[in-house]
C-alpha cells in the first residue's frame, strides 16, 4: 500500500506542478512562462518525485510507463492495475485542485481546454489525428527507453532522476504544439474529467498512443540493452 500511495502523491505532483504551470502562469500577462516554462515544469515535478519517491514505488506516475515496465520485465503483472488505480486517482485529484485554484480568477473558463490534451480543432498547432497520434506513440517510446536505461544497474547510479526529469522536458519541447503533451494517460485524464466536452471524447487517444508507445519502447530496450551472451 505505501507503493500505492506514493504512486498516487507522486501523480498528483506531475499533474498539479505541470498543468498547473500550463493553466495559471503560462500565458500571465507580460510575466507568463510560455511553452518553456510549462516543459520544464513537467520535467521538475517528476525529477523531484524520482528522488522524493523512486525507492517506494519506481516512480512511474503513469499508467503507460507501469504496462511498459511490466513489458520490459520490471513491474510484476499483479502490481499494474493497482499501480494505474492509484495514478489515475492521483490525477484526479490533482485536477480538481487545481479547479478550485483556477476558478478563483475572474473570467476563468474551464471548457477553454484546462490543458487538456486534443488533436484537429483542439490541438495547440492544429496537428491531425494522424500526427498526434504518432507523436505520443514515438515520445512515449522514447521516454520509457529513457527510463529503463537510466535505470539499468549498468548505468551510472543516482543520476535517473536527472537523465528522467531532462527527457519529459525535452517531450514537451517538441510535442505541446501538437497535442499539448500527454505521454501519460492519468495527466491526461485528470483534467479531461473536469474540462469534460471534447476534452473526453479524444481522450481514448491517450490513452492507447502513449500505452503502445510504451510497449514498443519496452521491447526496443530489451533487444538493445539485454547484456551480450
């Protein structure tokens, strides 16, 4: 239960730290953070929880990376539904506190997106579904092969959480103008509950893109990092 636990406080920062930037200081007048600020905040908050919690419970904080761990033989299969309960949940939670913080400004519109994640009409560039759903298959590939060589026992110890923080930072980088970033089913839920509309009717998409991704990144690492015979 203490993996669970800290699974489900560990969400809750990713999602309230990183949509929170998004929602409340991203576009600030004249002191907004932009696209920048939004990436790095996303890379702090799971940088800080590796280090707060990746010896409770791996620190995983998505349901996406705790399948492709399984796949890559890290994650019991008995611990993923429990492991994904406690994300989404965390998610969920984070998602509504953030709603109370943001509902407090005069103006506040919640079906403006909540950063939500969307494709076509709803994505920050207009990408289509095609691209977005490439897109969040190829980051989470790469993400999860980040995470399961950073976190080899051959690789050099204590430095994951940097090597971790520094790869989601980089996935925001490049994919928020085409679908505002998920790579993580329970960030994406969180919000999407409260944004409801559109925000829940594309959310099967990230759901299935990023959970392929990490199954393809979880086989990628196991053919190129299984130790020479």
């Amino acid at each position: 239960m203490k993996k669970y636990g800290a699974e489900f406080f560990g969400t809750f920062w990713l999602v309230l730290g990183g949509c929170g930037s998004a929602v409340l200081a991203a576009a600030f007048p004249g002191l907004g953070i932009g696209f920048l600020g939004v990436a790095l905040a996303f890379g702090l908050t799971v940088m800080t929880m590796a280090f707060a919690i990746g010896h409770i419970s791996g620190c995983h904080l998505n349901p996406a990376i705790s399948i492709g761990l399984w796949a890559g033989g890290r994650l019991p299969a008995k611990e993923i539904i429990p492991y994904i309960v406690s994300q989404v949940l965390g998610g969920i939670a984070a998602g509504g506190v953030l709603y109370i913080i943001a509902s407090g400004a005069a103006g506040f519109d919640v079906t403006a997106g909540f950063a939500s994640n969307g494709y076509g009409a709803h994505s920050p560039g207009g990408y289509s579904l095609a691209a977005a759903l490439v897109c969040e298959v190829v980051m989470t590939m790469m993400f999860l092969l980040v995470i399961m060589g950073a976190t080899d026992k051959r690789a050099p110890q204590g430095f994951a959480p940097i090597a971790i923080g520094l790869c989601l930072t980089l996935i925001h980088l490049i994919s928020i103008p085409v679908t505002n970033t998920s790579v993580n089913p329970a960030r994406s839920t969180g919000v999407a509950i409260f944004a409801g509309g559109w925000a829940l009717g594309q959310l099967w998409l990230f759901w299935v893109a990023p959970i392929a991704g990490g199954l393809l990144g979880a086989a990628v690492y196991r053919f190129i990092g299984a130790p020479e015979k």
